[in-house]
C-alpha cells in the first residue's frame, strides 16, 4: 500500500480542521491549523482558517493578526480581505477603514457576500443609506437565506425611522439564524422605538432563558427595564453585564443610570467615572447623567458645571440654541441687557424662574423669551422685566441684548450650594387676590373647611412616567381622607375622571369649569393660591403651588434637578416630598401621601390661606 504524500496529509488536516470548524469544535480545528502552520508556516489557508477561528471564540485582535498574515502570503483571496473586515469591525475598527477592506475584498470578487455585507453596514454608520440599501437588496435577491444581512438592513431601516418594517426585517432575522442573540438584541431596540414595552419585555424575557449567561442580552434586558422605570429589577442584570466585561462603557453607563434612578448616587458617580475614562472622548450621555449624579448627592458645582452636557445628549429632549452674542459666565452685567431663554417644559420654566430677580439685581434690563401662554403669567410677577414670545430659530430678529443666558444654567451662579436656596427670597411670583378671592367665595363652606387642591397626572402618560402617577380611582382615597373642599387642579382632566371623582365625593369634590387650567396661567395661579394645601403628582401643578409659596405635598421619582441631594425641594420652602418606591405600585404609597397631607394640614390651616389671601 502507498504512503499519502506530505501534500496529502496537510490537505487532509485542512479538511479534518474545516469539519471540525464547521461543526463547532473550534479548539480541535484550532490544532489541526497550528499543525499545518508547523510545517508550512506560511500556508495562507491555515493562516486564514486560524485567524476566522479566533474571532469566533471571541479573539479579534489575534484573528486580525493572523488574517494579515494569510494576506501577507497571498493577496488575491477576497475571502481573506472579508474575514480580515469582519474582526476589525468586532474590535470596534472605523466604517473608512472597514469600507476599504471590504472594497478590497470586492475589486477580487465583486459577489463576495461577507464583504458586501460589511460594506453596507460600513455606508450605514457613514450616512450614506441609499447605497446601503440597494447593497442589502441585491444581497437579499442573490442569498434569501442570508440571516445577517435581515439584521443589519433591520438596523439601516431603524436608523432612518422606519421601525415597523425594520422589526419585519429582525423577526425574519431570527427566524433564519435563532442562535445569533444580537438579532434578538436588535429587535428589542426596535420594540421600544415603536414604544411596544410590553411585547418587548416578553421576548426579551424568552431570549433570557434561551441565551441565560449571554451578557450582551442582560444587558438590553437592563436598558428596557430602566425604560420602564424598573430599576429595581435591572440593576441585577446590569451589574451581571459589567462583571462580564468591566471595560465596556456602555454596560457601565446602563448600571450607573440605574444606580442614579436607585437613590445610590455616590455609586452612579463612581460608575460613570469608570465609564468615562474607558470612552471615547465626547462620548454623548456620560456627563449629562454625571451632572444629575452629582446633584442627587448635593455636589452642586461639579453638578451645575456639567448641566449644560444636556444639549449632546440624544436621550435629553433639550436643544441648544446659538446666538451672536457670547453666554454670561458671571461676569459683571450693570451695563449689559441679558436675554434669558430656556430649553425645557413648563415647571423647570416656573422652577428656575425663582433665580430672575437674583439676575435683575445685577443686569441693566432683563429680557426674557418664553411660550405665549406663560408671558401674561410673568409679566403680572416681574414688571421690571421685559418678556417676549419666543419665535422661531429662523426668524431673523434685531440683536438688542449683550449676553444670554439659559434660565436652567444660571443656577451655577445663583445656586451653588444649599444654603443659597435657604438665602433666597421666597415666595418671588405673583397672583391675583381680588380674582383669587372670588373663587373663593364660589367654594360653600369654605370659611369653615380646608380648601385642598389635587392633581393625579400628567398629560405626558409614557409608560416609564405614568407608573409614577394615580387614576382617578387611585386617587379617590385622598378626597376622602379629610372633611374638605377639594379643588380640581388637574390640567386636561377627561370628564370621566371628573365625574367619577365628583360622585366618590358626595359633594365636596369642586371643578372651576370657567378656568382653563392648561393654558391659562394666571388663572391657574389664581385658584392655586385659594388652597390651604396642593396634593399633586411630580408635574407643573406642583412647580405653580411650590412658586407661589403654597403648602404642597407632591409625589413622584428620584428627581435630581428637584430635590438637589435633599428629603424636599430647596426649590419650594412650602413643598413636601413624598418618595414613590418604584418596586411596588403608586398607590400603595396613598397612606403615605395622606399621612404627610394631615400632617401638614395641622401645620398650615386655617392661618396659611388667611395670610396669603389678606383675609380678616
């Protein structure tokens, strides 16, 4: 019998080592190449097939190594140049370089798949979708079963807003490759782009149990929980993510949010110092979250400092806005007209209006862009101020001012620790009482009852805030709880809930169908100030009793830029807090928020209203 030749037998460990690739047995494929490579250390398929070998068991930075070198001995395979994309792209390499590799790849073989793959998802993270997209449907007609390339047109698709057909794209995904967790990762982003919470939360839930020590998807499964504002449950899987790699960034930055979100702001701040060391400069979110770190923990002047990172963050609804003229930084303004504008709703609006006459006592003029609804409000409160509509970006108006100045950021010159809160004069805005007075005298009984003010919600009922308020019904225990006028300060009230609350009531439950709650500010204040005391969720309701020095009791989350590190908001002297515990539901905190609420009942009543109010 004749023996095999040296050829034979390198070519037959070739193919042993490709079965064993091939069927998953990666360290015996691994052998099989290294024994070739140790008799011909420069045969480019050994090279090659190790290298693949090694970005599968998670190794890219040596599967590149050893794919330059399969290069280095033959440079005309586009396998070797695909492959040699393929684990840049896993070790994070740039889309220019990822694109000319894979260009490489296709001047050798213009159909080489995995480099047509690479290079769309290269024009995809280069903005450059049309070409990627007619990439991935040339891809999807020449290889129907191509599993990857559903995914990254999925992610293309999402990139350009078109969730509902990029979450087609994922499902075919998984159906076509159901071992890729990545495709699941992918999908669950999609779910909650479409605000599809729930469905989300149930397919993560089974991809959980079918990938139960993957870290990438316990790490989505962190990043949807904190959505739902269930940090309580996703701390466990985001600590497990970071343990699993404690140099990825973005693991670190998902625990440290839910360590914020927790009330453990010391380990939020220590987390997302890790986390920005190991990211890129400039990486978006690390010190937005940082500054809301800091200030959970009364650290104002790092926390103030880095506010303004609010405007490079894609996940903070703020917008930065640019102008001609340089920002004020504290320097001296008694020659100089200031423009004030802000970036956020309406109670950080009212909130952060308490500094203006800190800013008036030092500028020349005072001028202040705000909604229209809220400039009568304003003007009634600052008469020395000149307020104005904000118009559009474009519009092109005359420069009559030296300096800006955001209303929120202004708080690192006027608040920059506690006690300037306890120093400040409060309260600084201003009601009717001649009109206060009459709603009043509208309320029967009023001079023998406390008059209670409530709200219950917001009218922003995303799934991650509106755990934090109370129905109707949920609410109902509260005008119960004390022989009292209770008066309507819910904004966009549905009639139903006016109704159920009206009946529940038996007559002491007043809704002021003249006063229009949401965009009427001066009135709104009006019928504020007649109340004793406010009940509110964490919404404006709040932020007007707080402003005008109204007793309050106001519930929500761990809010940062509110509470400041404190039980209560410095913001309001008059407010109450009451924590929601975000592991049970909200209304099982009611005996809490009415205990608080008799509590400061016998504190303000009857002499709080008469006070305010001028009565005899």
């Amino acid at each position: 019998m004749a023996t095999q030749t040296a050829p034979n037998l390198l070519r037959d460990k070739m193919l042993k080592g490709l079965s064993y690739q091939k069927s998953g047995e990666i360290e015996k494929a691994q052998r099989c190449y290294k024994q070739v490579l140790k008799k011909v250390p420069n045969n480019a398929d050994a090279l090659h097939l190790l290298g693949v070998t090694y970005r599968q068991m998670g190794y890219p930075k040596r599967a590149v190594e050893y794919i330059q070198k399969a290069i280095g001995a033959n440079a005309n395979q586009a396998p070797f140049y695909a492959n040699l994309a393929r684990a840049m792209m896993d070790i994070g390499t740039d889309p220019e370089s990822l694109l000319a590799v894979s260009n490489k790849a296709l001047s050798l073989n213009p159909r080489e798949k995995e480099a047509l793959n690479i290079k769309g998802i290269a024009l995809t993270k280069l903005a450059q979708p049309e070409e990627a997209e007619e990439i991935f449907q040339r891809l999807l007609v020449d290889h129907p079963d191509f599993g990857d390339v559903y995914r990254n047109y999925g992610i293309l698709l999402r990139q350009n807003k078109d969730y509902s057909k990029a979450l087609v794209f994922f499902q075919k995904a998984i159906q076509l490759v159901p071992d890729n967790p990545q495709n699941y990762i992918e999908r669950s982003r999609c779910r909650q782009e479409l605000k599809d919470y729930d469905v989300s939360q149930e397919e993560l839930s089974e991809a959980l149990k079918r990938f139960p020590s993957n870290a990438d998807i316990k790490h989505e499964a962190a990043r949807l929980l904190f959505s739902l504002s269930q940090t309580h449950v996703g701390v466990t899987y985001a600590e497990e993510a970071v343990a699993d790699n404690p140099k990825d960034y973005h693991r670190l930055v998902t625990l440290a949010v839910h360590y914020l979100m927790l009330g453990r702001g010391q380990q939020a701040i220590d987390t997302f110092l890790k986390a920005k060391k190991l990211a890129p400069e400039g990486a978006a979110g690390i010190d937005w979250n940082l500054s809301l770190s800091y200030l959970s923990v009364s650290d104002l002047d790092n926390g103030w400092a880095l506010h303004r990172a609010r405007f490079s963050d894609k996940m903070s609804s703020s917008t930065a806005r640019e102008f001609s003229v340089p920002e004020w930084d504290g320097e001296d303004l008694s020659d100089k007209t200031v423009l004030v504008w802000g970036d956020q709703g309406l109670g950080d609006a009212l909130k952060c209006g308490t500094m203006l006459p800190d800013l008036v006592g030092l500028a020349k003029k005072v001028i202040v862009e705000l909604s229209p609804k809220a400039v009568p409000f304003y003007e009634r409160s600052f008469p020395e101020i000149v307020f104005r509509v904000k118009l559009p970006d474009d519009a092109v108006l005359p420069v009559d001012y030296d300096v800006t100045a955001n209303i929120t950021d202004i708080a690192r010159i006027f608040r920059r620790d506690i006690e300037q809160f306890h120093l400040a004069k409060s309260p600084v805005y201003a009601f009717d009482p001649v009109r206060a007075r009459d709603y009043l005298s509208r309320l029967p009984d009023a001079d023998e009852k406390p008059v209670i003010g409530v709200a219950w919600r917001s009218k922003n009922l995303q799934k991650y805030r509106a755990r934090y308020y109370l129905s109707a019904p949920d609410f109902a225990p509260v005008i119960e709880a004390e022989d009292a006028i209770y008066v309507n300060l819910q904004y966009l009230a549905v009639q139903k809930e006016l109704e159920f609350l009206t009946a529940r009531a038996k007559g002491s439950f007043v809704s002021f169908e003249d006063v229009d709650l949401f965009d009427d500010l001066c009135a709104a204040a009006d019928l504020t100030a007649i109340c004793d005391l406010v009940v509110s969720a964490n919404t404006s309701v709040a932020d007007m009793a707080g402003i005008l020095g109204v007793p309050c009791v106001r519930f929500g989350p761990v809010e940062p830029p509110l509470l400041l590190g404190q039980a209560s908001p410095p913001w309001y002297p008059s407010m109450k807090y009451v924590h929601v515990d975000e592991s049970k539901p909200t209304s099982e905190i009611l005996p809490e928020i009415v205990g608080v609420m008799k509590s400061e009942m016998q504190e303000v009543y009857p002499q709080s209203r008469r006070e305010r109010l001028k009565l005899s």
